[in-house]
C-alpha cells in the first residue's frame, strides 16, 4: 500500500494520474497528505481536513497496523519518526524531540533508512568557514510524503483518534498546514528546476543548504558550473522584491557567488519582482508543476 520504491518525482505523477485536475495548489497540498499511497477516490478540490477525516482518522486502526509493519512499530523510532516530521529534520533537534541519545538516535536512523522509511542528506562544505573539527548536522527526510503526515499528525495524538476524538488533529492541521507543506512544496520544485533547465544546462546537484551563516531551501549546480540559489514560497502572499535582496544578502554571507536566483511561490510575485525577471532571476509559480506531469 506504501510505496518506500519510487521517486518522488514518480509519485507525484501517479498521484496527479490517478487525481487528474488542474489545480496544481491543491495536488501539492493533498499529495503532502496522500502522496506515495494507493489512495482512489480523492477530490482534491475538497478541504484537506474533511478528507484527513474521512479517509485516515476515521480508518485509523487498519492504516496504524499498515504503518506498523512497515515501521516494526518500535516506539523509538515512531518517537524519532515524529520528531523528524514536526520539526527541520536536522538530527540534533530531532534526537532532542524524541529524547534520545546521540548514540541511539544514530542506529535508529541507521535501521529506518535500511528500511526505506527515511533518506540522510549532508550539509555542503566548499563554501564555508567552519572546519571539519566543527560539525554540522545531517538532515533527515522521509521518502514517503504520507508517512511523514501520520508522524506529524496522527502517530503522536493516536489517544483521542482511537477514542473518536479528532479535536487535536485538527487544531494541528490548521496552524501548521502552510508551514508543513512547503518541505514538499521544496522537494518537488528541485523537480521542476531540474526539468527546466535540462536542455540548456543541465542541473547536477540539487538539494537545500545550511551552515553557520546562512540556509536555503534551493542549492544547486548547472553542468557549466552555474551555482543556483532560491528560495520556496509556499504562502497566500505575493512575493516582494525584499525576498530577492534577502536571498542575495543570505549569499554574500554564506560567501557563496550565486549566478542565478530562483524563486518559487504559491501564490504569484509582485510587478516589482516580475520587472526583474531574467537570466539571473527565474521566478516559478505551483502552475509550472504541471510541467512534471507531461
């Protein structure tokens, strides 16, 4: 029922298939929910908590079992799990939410990537100043979008879900839906920005960034050797130029000389911003998702 086999990429293709609509906000944001899982059925025009209700809350004990097996249903790692899902993902944090051990948090992860629940990305190094006596944190990510909502969402308010007490769930979803959408919002843009640029020069890394300095949801490298910075947007806002000089302020800091800025929005930019648009400052809306499906 859960895929742990398939790309993102890939299951968001499926899900858009088996979920045809032209609504690319709202396949982001139910693919945030549903994404990597056998769902039929689903009218993703409908609010994302009526259908979290219908089709997880209130079928709770058989989808519980169904995440069990695939999880051992060890309660370390569903306290790790959750950790990850609630917070940034990077370990410290996440071992200090789950209150465990250095030591123990690193074989959990270990076991939970074996079993294709989690994936580990490292911080890039060429362009800062810390040493390698400083470390940095790993960054943990599931590879399943539907996981990752149940450890947000359900694993941890489990007690009034089994007794048909749905309050929590809900409160939980509307004061963190934007903020929880936007990793995956994130992950399918490295998507879109790698399809985009393809043709003419190719991207051959992609992933978020962090040190001491400064942290991006968008580092990548073209095949020419063009370094990319941007940011994701995942708000109801149109996005201002301030969001532009913030990223170039964020890049001189991190002593990173970006050669193209991008930056993906929900919603749309200001016509200041759009003015700007060019070889140096590609701007990318939910719309342009459509270009993954095609």
């Amino acid at each position: 029922m859960i895929s742990d086999k398939q790309t993102l990429l890939e299951q968001f293709k499926l899900f858009c298939k088996e979920h045809p609509s032209k609504n690319f906000e709202d396949l982001v944001e139910k693919f945030t929910i549903f994404g990597g899982v056998g769902w039929g059925n689903i009218d993703t025009s409908k609010p994302s908590y009526a259908l979290i209700e219908q089709f997880i809350l209130q079928d709770y004990n058989y989808i519980r079992n169904d995440v069990s097996d695939i999880t051992g249903g060890a309660p370390l790692y569903h306290a790790l799990l959750s950790a990850i899902a609630m917070g940034d993902g990077k370990t410290h944090a996440s071992y200090k939410r789950a209150k465990l051990e250095k030591s123990v948090g690193d074989k959990a992860v270990e076991e939970l990537t074996e079993r294709g629940i989690i994936r580990i990305e490292k911080p890039k190094k060429e362009f800062t100043s810390w040493t390698d006596n400083e470390k940095l944190d790993n960054k943990l990510y599931f590879t399943t979008p539907f996981l990752r909502f149940w450890f947000a969402f359900v694993s941890p308010l489990f007690k009034g879900i089994r007794d048909g007490d749905y309050s929590e769930v809900k409160k939980r979803w509307e004061n963190r839906e934007a903020e929880f959408t936007n990793l995956i919002f994130t992950q399918l843009s490295y998507e879109l920005l790698q399809f985009v640029f393809s043709e003419q020069d190719p991207i051959i890394e992609i992933s978020s960034y962090w040190d001491k300095e400064a942290e991006f949801e968008i580092f990548a490298k073209t095949q020419s050797g063009k370094i990319i910075v941007g940011s994701t947007k995942y708000t109801n806002a149109k996005i201002k130029k301030s969001e532009l000089t913030r990223l170039q302020e964020l890049a001189k800091k991190a002593n990173i000389d970006a050669d193209i800025f991008v930056i993906i929005s929900k919603k749309g930019f200001s016509s200041e911003l759009k003015s700007l648009k060019g070889e140096n400052l590609r701007l990318y809306t939910a719309k342009n998702f459509k270009l993954l499906t095609e």
